[in-house]
C-alpha cells in the first residue's frame, strides 16, 4: 500500500462495521497473512481490491476478489511507526 501505509506502520481497525464501500481501506487475511487493501469494487458479495501503488501491488488482479468472511476491519487510522 506504498506510499500511504509503510512497513512497520500501525493501524487502528475497527472489528465492528455496518458497511463497506469502494475507497474504504481494510485488513484482510489470505494465506495465513494479513494484508491491507482499498476496496475498488463490491459485486455478488465479492471484494475486488488493490493497493495504492497499482504498478507493484499484489491484489485482486493477482489472486481475484475476495469475500466478507476473510475480511478483519476496515482501517480508521495509520499511525507512523
């Protein structure tokens, strides 16, 4: 998620949400590891999402979307480590 989220950057997550929409930032889990991604598209219940530096990113383009349950919060806050 260069350039706004860095390695050994923190993020405050809320666990709890109502809804999701296209733009949110959230933290997911995939293969064991957890990965923070905006939200570009939502269809069928299905996540389409990407990193902000799209030319480096491995995402939804990579690996197809993902679903609700593999879904950890949406990200309210970055905090610079």
């Amino acid at each position: 998620m260069l350039p706004n989220f860095k390695e050994g950057d923190y993020v405050l997550v809320l666990k709890i949400y109502f809804s999701l929409k296209s733009g949110d930032v959230i933290v997911f889990e995939r293969n064991g590891k957890f990965l923070i991604k905006r939200i570009e598209q939502i269809t069928n219940g299905k996540y389409f999402v990407a990193g902000d530096n799209r030319r480096l990113s491995k995402d939804s383009r990579h690996f197809g979307p993902i679903t609700k349950e593999q879904i950890i919060g949406k990200v309210l806050i970055k905090i610079q480590k």
